[in-house]
C-alpha cells in the first residue's frame, strides 16, 4: 500500500529515515514550515527556511523515491514577535507561488494571543488570494477552546472548510472538526497527542471520511513511521483496506490536490531514483555508489510491514 | 545570605550595592571587577554589556557560599547587579535594550534577566518581554520567570498568566512554586484546568495532580 504523511518535518530528520520511510510504503510527504525549537531572530531567516523547503529538502526526499510537497507559513509561536511579522509575511506571500507549496501552513493558535489572532486572520486571506487550501495547527494547551476560536475565524473568514486541514485532533476536538466541513489530521506521537490504539478508536466511531494521521516528525522525540504503523494498527483491529487507503493515501491527495500543485494521477506512478543528480553542486551521497532505478511503469509492490 | 527579592524595598540607584553586598564575600578580586562594572554601566544589550554579563558566569560560577539562597547562585547575583545598574542608566529606553539583550543571551543569562525583572526600576515595562520568555521551550528559562517569580503575579494580564500557568502543568514545573497563584486564580482558569483533566481522561492518560491547585474541590 502506497502511503502519505501529511505532515512531517523532514529538515529535522536524517537520510537514514527517508530510507526507512520509502521500505515502509510512504512515497509522498508534505512538510509544514513551522519553528525551530527556538524562535528566529531575523525575518532574513525564514527566507532561507523557505528556500530549503523548496529546494534543498524536494530534492533529498527525490533521492530516496519520495515525493516532498510542502506549506508555508508563520507559525503561531513566532507570530507574536512583532520585529519578524511584516518582514516574514512578505516572504510568505512571495514564495507561496512556489512549486511544490500546497497550502498555507501551518497557522493557527499557540498562547491565543492577540497577534496570533491577527497573523492567523491575514494568513487565511492569503490563502484565498493565492487559491491554497490552509493547514490549521491546533493549540498544545486549552486545546478545546483554541480549537473552537480557530474554527469561529476561519467561518469569519469566509474560507469555504473543505480548504481547511485542521491539524492535531483528539477525542476533545474531532467530532466539531468534522461537524464543521473541515479535514481532521490526527499526529501519532510516542507519548502525547495521540497513539495508535486511541487512533483506531476515533476510525471505527467516525469513519474514514475527511480523516488523516500523520506523524509530525521533528526535532523532538517523535518517529516517522507512525503513518504505517498506525495503517497496521487499523488492520489488526479489522478495520478495511479500503478505509485505510481513504486515510493514508487518498485524503491527504485530495485535500492538498485543490492547490492544483499535485496532480493524483502523477502520485500513481513511483518516483524513479537517480542518486547521480546533483542539488546546486550538492549530493546526498558520502562516496557511495549512486543509486539509479529505471522510471517504473509498474505498481509500487505492497511493503509496508508496519 | 538571603534571596536578592526579598531585599528591603530601595532606591534604584541603591539596588546594585545591595546586591553586590550580598557577593561580597567572594574576595577582593571579584569585588574589584563588579564595582568597575557598576560605575559605568554599559547599556543592555550592548557589546560590552553581553561581554560583562557572560564573564559574571565564569567568574563566580561554582563557587557556592554556605547558605546561598536557592535559585541565586552568586553569577546570578552579580548579573542581577548588572542589570539593575544597567537598566537603570538606560532610563526609558532599558525595555528595548533589554529585549536585545536578552535576545543576545544564552539560556543561563536569560533565566538571569527573568529572575532579576522584579529587581529592575519599574518593572510593568518589561512584561512584554517576560510573556515572551513564556515561549520558551528550555525548561530552565521558563521556570526562571513561571516559578519562584513574583513577576507574573504581580504584571501578567490574565490570558498570559493562565498560560503561563498550564504550561507550567504541561511541563511538570510544579505549581507550588508558582508565586501569588492563590490570588491570581479565576473563573478561567479553573475553566482551562477542567478541560485540560477532560482532555486527559478522553485520553485514558493520567491527570497530573498539580490540577488540584487548579480545580474547585470536587464532590
């Protein structure tokens, strides 16, 4: 089975994951642009972040038969550092036009802090003026009422809610999520958010509709096979192959295909790897012998284990 | 020695040599140093400021006199002797020029400029910069404002407050050590409280007992 992680933060991650992930099954990825474990001090910064987003990371996962897409944004956290905020918008605004970039994300409530209202409200009018679905981050602490004040704005907003992601469910959030016409992503973390069992929990109550996971891999302690071991766990429990592949593969294509950046019918076909290229002079290779696979016709075989 | 914030209240001017007596047993070499310091004291944030401030640290770290106050290592005095002289010449431009300071800062010296706010001459001008520091992921650094801190309690507005306190659960900084809780708690954070307990029964994980600080006593 083919899978999608539709949030993953793979500039914190090393080659050996991207390896790992490909075994795995997982043959597209969209990564959030959000912090960096500490706040940036120049709006110069994300411009460089921006840059790796588009450039530097597409190409690694390409080396290892991964599609890499990604959303841009400013982040909650850093939305209330006032020095950052009209030089990072900009940036925004100018990159979203990017390849690659399919959504504005991911944006939403850290502190629920006034500037996080203001940042979050004029990114959501960005996304509408570009055409990008957006990609919601839902707040670690008083998560309910953050949810509920995120998805008041976004109806102010006027954001139709099959473009919105919102991010980071639990069984406090879903269910308003999915009342509201939005998409709900659901990160599988060792030790918070969210686990396998719980997840599998929330599938058999709702269904497969408008449902993702995703591992939300960064820095932190956190594991980016959560994707497949969560479509194992689904299994296990009897849920139907046709509901997993709703989950893990045609949800995430079809919320991030309304940028019009990702075209479904291309993600059919295996990515082929070419280890000989080069990024601007760069290569992921140490001396090793480059890997190259002839462009693929057929189907990717089954290889997720879990 | 006792903890630099339960000083007697005294002039801006005096707090600088009330600190610098509290390290006065560390001999005359350092004595010397901290009172060439103090005679003319850089601006925050200056070059000369951050050298100042980083040489505190190594020239009384790990050295602990008997009976030194929890929290206030002598480093951590001598900085907050600094910061007050500092502040206090930089007159109505000491809260950007402690911002830059504080940006320019390793997490040692910033846990140094949150503990030493309350110290500092009109310290409501820099809440904005301490609700920042409640951003912070380095444990130290947000312990240094959220506990053993009478700053929030007395300069928070209440959303950044209730913040800070469920951060504080969420991190496993102990609410005991929350200064002024007791007064500050309200109707909205004992909203905040109940969601969170919510939250982690729906999630079948344990509820951390600090809520109980938090929560009215139940039936």
């Amino acid at each position: 089975m083919k899978l999608f992680d539709p949030h993953i933060h793979m500039t914190s991650r090393t080659t050996d994951d991207y390896a790992a992930m490909r075994r795995a099954g997982i043959v597209a990825v969209t990564e959030p642009a959000f912090w960096l474990g500490q706040p940036r001090t120049h709006a110069g910064s994300f411009e460089d972040y921006f840059l790796s987003l588009v450039g530097w990371e597409r190409f690694r996962a390409s080396q290892f038969g991964i599609r890499h897409f990604c959303t841009l944004g400013l982040n909650p956290k850093e939305a209330n550092n006032p020095d950052l905020v009209a030089g990072v918008l900009e940036l925004v605004d100018l990159y979203l036009e990017k390849e690659g970039v399919v959504a504005v994300g991911e944006i939403g409530y850290d502190d629920m802090s006034p500037a996080e209202d203001d940042i979050l409200a004029r990114q959501v009018e960005m996304a509408k003026r570009h055409g990008l679905p957006v990609m919601i981050h839902t707040p670690h602490r008083d998560k309910k009422a953050g949810t509920r004040r995120t998805l008041d704005l976004l109806r102010e907003a006027g954001i139709p809610p099959h473009l919105v992601l919102i991010d980071h469910n639990n069984e406090q959030t879903l269910e308003m999520v999915l009342e509201s016409g939005c998409w709900a992503g659901h990160t599988i973390y060792p030790g918070s958010k969210m686990d396998e069992p719980r997840m599998v929990g929330l599938v058999q109550a709702f269904g497969p509709e408008r449902i993702m996971v995703n591992s939300s891999a960064d820095w932190g302690i956190s594991d980016p096979l959560k994707v497949p071991k969560t479509a194992q766990a689904m299994r296990d429990a009897g849920i139907t192959e046709e509901a997993v592949a709703t989950i893990v593969w045609r949800n995430p294509i079809a919320f991030y295909a309304q940028s019009g950046r990702l075209d479904p019918a291309e993600l059919e076909i295996p990515l082929p790897v070419d280890q000989r290229l080069l990024f601007e002079g760069n290569t992921v290779l140490r001396g090793q012998t480059p890997m190259v696979e002839a462009p693929a016709v057929e189907a990717v075989p089954a290889g997720s284990d879990g | 020695m006792t903890d630099p914030t339960m000083l007697p209240a005294t002039s801006p001017e005096a707090m600088p040599a009330a600190l610098l007596a509290l390290i006065a047993g560390h001999g005359p070499e350092v004595a010397g140093w901290l009172d060439a310091a103090l005679a003319a004291p850089p601006p925050p944030g200056s070059p000369e400021f951050m050298r100042l401030f980083a040489v505190a640290g190594r020239k009384l770290g790990g050295t602990a006199p008997q009976g030194r106050p929890p929290g206030w290592p002598p480093a951590r005095i001598a900085r907050a002797a600094l910061l007050a002289a500092s502040v206090h010449a930089a007159a109505a431009e000491a809260p950007a020029r402690l911002a830059a300071a504080f940006r320019r800062s390793d997490s040692a010296e910033r846990a140094a400029i949150l503990q030493s706010l309350m110290l500092l001459p009109d310290p409501a001008r820099f809440a904005d910069l301490a609700a920042d520091a409640c951003r912070s992921s380095v444990q130290p650094v947000f312990e240094a404002i959220a506990c053993d801190n009478r700053f929030p309690a007395a300069h928070f507005a209440e959303p950044v407050f209730n913040q800070m306190v469920l951060k504080a659960v969420f991190t496993g900084a102990p609410l005991a050590r929350v200064a002024g809780l007791a007064e500050r708690t309200t109707a909205g954070l004992r909203r905040m409280a109940a969601d969170f307990r919510d939250e982690r029964r729906s999630s079948g994980r344990p509820v951390p007992a600090d809520l109980d600080f938090l929560l009215d006593p139940g039936p």
